[in-house]
C-alpha cells in the first residue's frame, strides 16, 4: 500500500480529534506531500508532550514517541529548533486535560 500524504493524514487525524471533541489546531503548515509531522499534547496546565514518529527496532515498526515533554515554554523551544531544522514540519497542537491525543489508537498508532 502506498503512505498517505501528510496534509490527508493530518486532515483525517484532526477530524477523528473532532470526533473526540478533542481541540486539535494545526500551528505550522509542513509539506502537503512529504512534511514530517509533530504533535504537541497540551494539558492546560503549563505542561506540554510532543509527539514524533520514530521507527521501533525490536518491532520492525513505526511508532509515535515522546520527543520532549515538561514545560510547555520548553516544548515550545523544541518545536521552534526542529522548525529551523526541517521547514516542510507540520505541527498540530492538542489540547485536553486528561492527556488525550489518539495516537495510540488503531490506524494512527503504526
């Protein structure tokens, strides 16, 4: 099967947050094609996750991991350095107070 593209994925991932009712915005428009996407988890509380997908060895598998997580002004630092490092990035900010992002679900987890 071939990948989606990134701008599909990201259009049918905020849609299955909205679904949720799970608010979910896009921060920074990537690569429609072949953008890499991250996903920052804002609890609301001063506390943030960001999310990236990374390839698991002893699975033989992509995954999404943590990439950074604490300080929401500390994740912010990081999204902003991985922007000046890749400019076709997406970020999508999630926001929910009990933490939930999806990811972990079928069809978005692999």
């Amino acid at each position: 099967m071939g990948r989606l593209s990134a701008e599909f994925w990201v259009h049918a991932y905020l849609r299955r947050l909205a679904l949720r009712d799970i608010p979910a915005f896009v921060l920074h428009r990537g690569d429609a094609t072949a953008g890499a996407v991250l996903v920052k988890l804002s609890t609301l509380d001063g506390m943030a996750r960001l999310f990236q997908r990374g390839f698991d060895m002893s699975r033989d598998m992509r995954r999404w991991i943590v990439l950074t997580e604490g300080e929401d002004a500390a994740v912010e630092a990081s999204i902003a350095a991985q922007r000046r490092f890749d400019p076709d990035l997406w970020v999508i900010e999630v926001e929910d107070r009990a933490g939930r992002h999806l990811l972990d679900e079928e069809g978005l987890s692999e």
